[in-house]
C-alpha cells in the first residue's frame, strides 16, 4: 500500500501492520467482537508507538511484532490477575484476544530449541559464571526476536551459566 506522508515524502506501510488493518476490516464486516476489539487494541498500540518519541516514523514489521508480543504479554498476565481474583469470564475475555494476537505473531520456540541457543550463545561468548548473564543475553536475544519470552529466556540462561 501507497501512502503520502504529511511532508510529501512516500511512506511504505509494513505487511503486518497492512494484513492487522484488512483482518479488521473483515472482522467487522463478520460482525466477529473479540476480534474486531482485539485488532482495534493491537492497531492503536502500533499507531501508540509510531507517534511515541521526537517524530512520528512508520514501524517496519519487526517493530509491529515487538509492539505486538508486548500486547499478548499484557494478555497473559491480565488473564492470570483475572483468574486469581476469581473473575473466570474476564479471564476468559483476555485469554481470548491473546488467541487472536498469537495469529499474527512468530511460532514460540520450544523448551529444546531454546535450550540449544542459549547454549550456542554461552559456546560463542566463552561466557562462564552467573556474572556473565549479560554477556550471553546480547547474543542471544536477537537470535530469539519475538519468538520467545524475555524472562523464559533470562531464566533458562541463568540455569545455563549455574551448572
């Protein structure tokens, strides 16, 4: 898609922020609620992001993925604050949209492939001792991109760097 941006200048907006605007357009159409409100919440986190900072830019895919994988975060974790405090059909709701964004998010790595990056990632930084924790974050990090939780990954680390 083909936009002018308010300098003139063409602006290119991302694919997955294209496909985001299409599924909601047809979510509504579908009359699909969870859907169209999910889509609605994940756009204007995207647009929350583009216009965060000194100027409004326009976020390449990774970027949407990364808005995208801290909105499903918020999911998880309502639906876990909701399940706690006994409210189940709240619960139900978040767990619901974080469906509906896991769509549009990178496969999750397994337990196995995870482990074998981590440990890739302590081979080719020489890291040794729990001090180093950063050291092999900074490796490893951009080989995860999206496709497993920051905190999942801090932790199999740290019991990487134990042993």
């Amino acid at each position: 898609m083909r936009q002018v941006g308010q300098d003139g200048h063409d602006v290119t907006m991302s694919a997955l922020k294209e496909k985001l605007e299409t599924d909601l357009s047809v979510a509504m159409k579908a009359r699909d609620e969870v859907r169209t409100r999910t889509l609605r919440m994940a756009l204007t986190a995207v647009k929350n992001e583009e216009v965060a900072g000194k100027q409004a830019r326009e976020l390449s895919d990774d970027e949407v993925v990364t808005v995208l994988t801290r909105e499903a975060k918020k999911r998880r974790e309502a639906a876990t604050a909701f399940g706690d405090a006994g409210r189940a059909e709240q619960a139900q709701a978040e767990r619901d949209e974080g469906a509906v964004l896991a769509e549009y998010l990178p496969a999750q790595l397994s337990d196995e492939e995870l482990t074998a990056l981590v440990a890739d990632a302590i081979a080719a930084s020489g890291a040794a001792g729990p001090r180093a924790m950063g050291q092999v974050m900074k490796v490893v990090n951009p080989k995860v991109a999206g496709r497993a939780e920051g905190g999942r990954v801090a932790a199999e680390v740290k019991r990487q760097l134990a042993t």
